[in-house]
C-alpha cells in the first residue's frame, strides 16, 4: 500500500508514536503492525504494564481471577513494537513533529495516534488528609492491586458511583460475600444509560441480592481513626461503619498535554469519523475523543467495545491515501447483571420521547428513544433476544417507533427470578412521554 512520506527524508528511522496503552491504543498498535509491518511503533504510557482488562478489576481485587488471567496482550515478541512504560506525553510539537515525555526525553514520530484515556474523578470529600488509607479509584491495575492487599481485614464497603462500573463492582462484591453499599447520585441507577422506568429493576435485582442501594445520595464526608485508616463515610447526613471506599464515579479525558498545540475545540479532542484530527499525522481514538460527522454531531461513544475498534480504525487509517470511516457512533455494551442481561443499543440522545415496554409482573424491559418517528437509542433488560438485527436496523435508519420490538420469549435464568420474587406472566402495556 502506498505510503505517505511527503513531509519526511527520515520516516523509516520515525516510528508511529501511540501515547497511551489501553484498549484504544494497544488495538492501534496492533493494526498497524498488521497492515504496516515495516513501520515501528512505540507506545508510550505512564503505568507500568498495559494490555488488561479494565472490567475484569473487580474480579482481580476479590482474587476471583489471576493477575496473568486480566492481559488480553502477552508479552511482546515483535521487535518493530516497543514499550515505554512508566513515561507519559506531556507536550507535543506538531511542527517539528516530536513528543515530549515527562522525564524530559523527546522522541520524533512519523505519525502520532492519541489514546490517553481518562484519568480517574476523586471527589474532594475523598482526598482528606486525616483519612490516607482506604480509598481507592476503580481503574488503574496498581490500584486494584492495593485494594487487593487492602481487602483481607477490611470488609465494610462503599461503593461510589451507580454508573456501569459501580454497578458490577457493587455485584461482584456482594457475590463474594460482602455487603457493600451502593451510593448514585441520581434518581437512578445507570444514569448514563438507561430511563428511570429501565433501571428500577436492576436496582431491585441488586437489592434482593444483598446489594444497600442509595441513589440520590451522595458521600459526604469521610471519618478516619488514629493511624489515618477509613472507619466511616456520610451518605446524605447518616454516617455509617466502612472501611474500603470504591470510587467509580467515572474519569474524564486526560487532555491537559495537550492544551497549547493547537488540537482541542473549546477543551475537546475533535476527530473526524476517520479518526484523523486537525493535523494529518495525528489521529485520535479511545474516551478522550469526540468525532464530528459530516453534519456537524458531536458523538462521544465512550465504551471500552468502541475504544477497541476505535484504535483499530486509528491504526489502520495511518497511512491509508483514503482513511476508512467509524459508521457507527452508538454506545453499545453487553452485560449480565448477576442473572440479569442487559444489551444498551445506543447512548441517551436528543430524543423526542421514550418508549417504554414491560411485563407486569417483571418479565422482560425494553426502552426506545426516538425522534422524528426513528428508533436512535435504547436498551434490552432481561431478553435480549434479537439485540444484534435490532442494533443494525437502528443504525440503518430501518427501525421506526412503529415497528414491533417486542421479544419472543423469556430469558431470565432460574436465579434471577428467585430474586426477583415474580412468576413468569406477561402483560404488556406502553408508556410514552418525554423525559425530563
């Protein structure tokens, strides 16, 4: 395939630069790899070892799964991809076509794709410096290793943050045999990705598990003993016993290096469906990305499914004449709640109102968004049959708020409707409206 060395006497001795190594940036160096093999690439990320899991952290922190088990990449056997671990990009130069890592180094690229991620949000109510220990964000692998180390003699758990990280660390815990306490701020669990009238089960399901769901709470405040170790937190003015404090709220895009080469929009990392940015060398994949289309949509389908397939399209495109295009932009995510299967087909867009269908007793939920008399989001819960034709014809533009979507049969397991405390009859009815 034709490459691209206009700007460059010296491309073979510059490698593709990749600042960051999580999922968006490993499956970018990999395609590039794979359709470049005479191309070098670097990766460049402040941890010490990248290429795991970050969903599977709960199950690593409770020793349900070993360390090895999280690596979806293995050692490194490639000579032509190196690692430069324990360094992060603090500037770069798009003139000269260099980056600059915080011990001072500066490395020159041929082509630059950014994946840095995002960085961990810890409110300031968790950062007390009269309670050091027991606190932990839910991201990073050298933090689920302390939680790991932490967890033996501290069992009293919060969780913070109702959001799909919390909710499976919440469930993970409990299922362990741990009685954790769930805190969201909302009025709902899921917020970001189901309807109030969706999310109410999966509530109920954690409850009846064991799970002490909150929502419209928040922690407070927190309290530690003599030796600076987490005895209690605040939720909403009731302070209560807890040891080990999981903050999932979320991350936000870690951008801050790049604030003065001229690549962010109004502090955003704007992209086009190609993935290629302002500048023609640099490419741009992952959660601290947000494409524009054509028409001038802002998507930000921030999920680790579209951060893999989002560094593969990065690593792909590099040197493409004609870059290949992301077509879809929804935030889609499988899971199984304990029993409980969800499928979101789309984030929570601009919509004129949602559709809710249901069965009475609890059967089966399914939530559409629509606008203009066309399905552009929704969620399954409980059967997910037909999700994957579902997904296509909404992105296709095929699937109109007219259209049948009921599911066909049941899908809940034995267990799930032991907690539930429901027998499998249906009746369907509609709810409509807007939500606020």
């Amino acid at each position: 395939m034709p490459v691209d060395t206009s700007r460059s006497t010296n491309f073979q001795i510059r490698p593709v630069i990749v600042a960051g190594g999580g999922a968006a940036g490993i499956n970018a160096a990999l395609a590039c790899r794979k359709y470049f093999p005479d191309r070098p690439v670097t990766i460049v990320d402040p941890e010490a070892q990248v290429g795991y899991y970050r969903p599977l952290l709960a199950q690593f922190m409770l020793g349900k799964l070993n360390e090895q088990k999280l690596f979806f990449r293995q050692q490194n056997h490639d000579p032509m991809l190196a690692l430069r671990l324990n360094s992060a990009v603090v500037g770069v130069d798009l003139d000269n076509r260099q980056v600059r890592l915080d011990n001072g180094e500066v490395l020159a690229y041929d082509r630059l794709i950014l994946a840095p991620g995002g960085r961990p949000f810890v409110p300031p109510v968790c950062r007390s410096r009269t309670c050091r220990l027991g606190v932990f964000p839910v991201r990073s692998l050298a933090d689920a290793r302390a939680v790991r180390r932490w967890l033996p003699d501290h069992r009293r758990i919060t969780v913070l943050g109702g959001g799909l990280v919390g909710v499976k660390t919440a469930i993970q815990f409990v299922l362990a045999g741990f009685k954790p306490i769930l805190v969201e701020k909302e009025a709902h669990l899921l917020p970001n990705l189901l309807a109030p009238g969706t999310a109410h089960p999966v509530a109920d399901h954690l409850r009846n598990l064991g799970v002490d769901v909150r929502t419209q709470a928040t922690v407070e405040d927190i309290r530690g003993g003599r030796q600076g170790d987490l005895k209690e937190v605040r939720i909403s003015g009731t302070w209560a016993a807890c040891d080990t404090l999981l903050v999932a709220i979320g991350s936000t895009p870690d951008l801050g290096f790049l604030e003065n080469c001229g690549l962010l929009e109004d502090g955003e990392l704007m992209a086009a469906p190609s993935l290629q940015t302002a500048d023609r060398y640099v490419f741009a994949a992952g959660d601290a990305v947000t494409i524009r289309t054509a028409d001038g949509v802002l998507h930000r389908p921030w999920t680790w499914p579209q951060a893999v397939s989002q560094g593969r399209l990065a690593g792909t495109n590099v040197y493409r004449p004609a870059p290949l295009t992301l077509n879809d932009f929804n935030r889609v995510n499988a899971q199984n709640i304990a029993g409980l299967p969800l499928v979101v087909l789309g984030g929570r867009p601009e919509y004129d109102c949602t559709v809710s269908e249901f069965a009475v007793p609890p059967q089966w939920w399914r939530e559409w968004h629509r606008q203009k008399n066309r399905v552009v989001g929704g969620a399954l819960l409980g059967d997910i049959s037909g999700a994957g034709p579902l997904h296509y014809r909404m992105t296709t533009g095929v699937l109109s708020s007219g259209d049948a979507v009921r599911p066909h049969a049941a899908a809940f397991s034995g267990e799930t409707w032991k907690h539930l405390k429901q027998q499998r009859t249906v009746r369907c009815f509609h709810v409509k409206g807007k939500l606020g």
